[in-house]
C-alpha cells in the first residue's frame, strides 16, 4: 500500500527538469595498493558528495560531481580519496525514481601525517597525487515536494592515480590504484515545476 501510494505521488509531482543541484552524506570502504607494495587492508571511512547539473530530457540527466571519502588511521594520519566526474544519470523506468550512473574524470589521493617526515631532505608533511578516474553507482531519488528528492545511492569510484610524491615532490610510490565503495543518503534540489 505504501508503495502504491509513493508511486502515485512522484506520477502527481512528475519528472523533474532543468538545473539540479544536490548534496550527500555516507561511509564506505576503500582499498590501495601500488607497484612494490602489497595491497592494504579494506579501509572504512566517511563520505560525501556534491553533485549539479542539468536534465536534456526526462529519462536523462547530466552532470558534475565530487566524491570524497575520508579515513583516520590510529597514528592520526588521515587519507582522502577523491573523484571528480562528468557522469550519466539514466533512468529506466519512466515511473520510477531509480537509476543508474556512470561518469569519468580526475581521481586523487591525499594524506596527511601528524608530524613532518623526512623525505628528499627535507620535512614533508604528506603525499598528493592525481590521475584518471571513473563511478559507477546505482541509486533510487525519491521526490518529497515540487523542487525536492531524497537520494539514496550505492557507488563505486577507481582512481589510476599513478605516481604519487611528497609534499615537496619527491617520490613516494609508483602504479597507484585507489577502489572505493560508498553508499549514503542525500537530498537533491530540482528547477521548480511551472
């Protein structure tokens, strides 16, 4: 019954369109691993998103985004993985909320070290690198009000990092790859109906 009544609800608000822009929050789990270096453990951590765009038709929509996920290892050091995308949103069903996505762009990899480190003669404070990346998630958007949806949404992120360096550019590892698995919950503001 519930599920009829939430069907009938999004056919009465119907599809949105124009710009959107939107906003989320979630975990996740993160792996690394790189030439001479055996893979780390699965890591957890925090995440969020921060996506916008618009809607060229009302099975498709179009946008940028950022994906960001966050861990503390016990020494206090802290990694971030990040991926910034063009992607796809394609809704199958045209009386459904859900969809699915995929996007390519720039992935990057950050961590800071609760004290300097030696590093090419100097102190470094961590390592930063940057390279290609691509998400691919599935997700279900839930209209609540005419300009409104809450988003839920499962996604996965690569990054081929490559070569990431020291702060003050010296080497630091080689062949980096970055997987990560988000899941969370967001809320996304659409054009207002006319």
């Amino acid at each position: 019954m519930f599920a009829c009544v939430g069907s009938l609800r999004a056919q009465e608000l119907g599809r949105p369109h124009g710009f959107w822009w939107g906003f989320g929050l979630g975990g996740g789990w993160a792996t690394i691993s790189c030439n001479g270096c055996a893979g780390g453990p699965r890591l957890s951590g925090s995440s969020f998103s921060i996506k916008l765009g618009g809607t060229p038709s009302p099975r498709v929509r179009l946008g940028a985004g950022l994906d960001f996920w966050y861990h503390e290892l016990p020494t206090g050091t802290s990694q971030g993985l990040g991926a910034l995308t063009l992607s796809l949103y394609y809704y199958p069903l045209s009386r459904s909320g859900l969809f699915v996505e995929a996007g390519v762009g720039t992935a990057a990899y950050t961590e800071d070290f609760v004290a300097p480190v030696a590093c090419g003669g100097a102190g470094c404070a961590g390592v930063v690198g940057g390279g290609w990346g691509l998400t691919l998630g599935v997700g279900y958007d839930e209209r609540i009000g005419r300009t409104v949806s809450v988003m839920q949404r499962l996604a996965y992120t690569y990054g081929g990092v490559g070569n990431v360096k020291y702060t003050d550019g010296s080497p630091f590892a080689t062949g980096w790859k970055q997987h990560a698995l988000l899941i969370g919950l967001g809320v996304t503001l659409h054009k207002p109906l006319k």
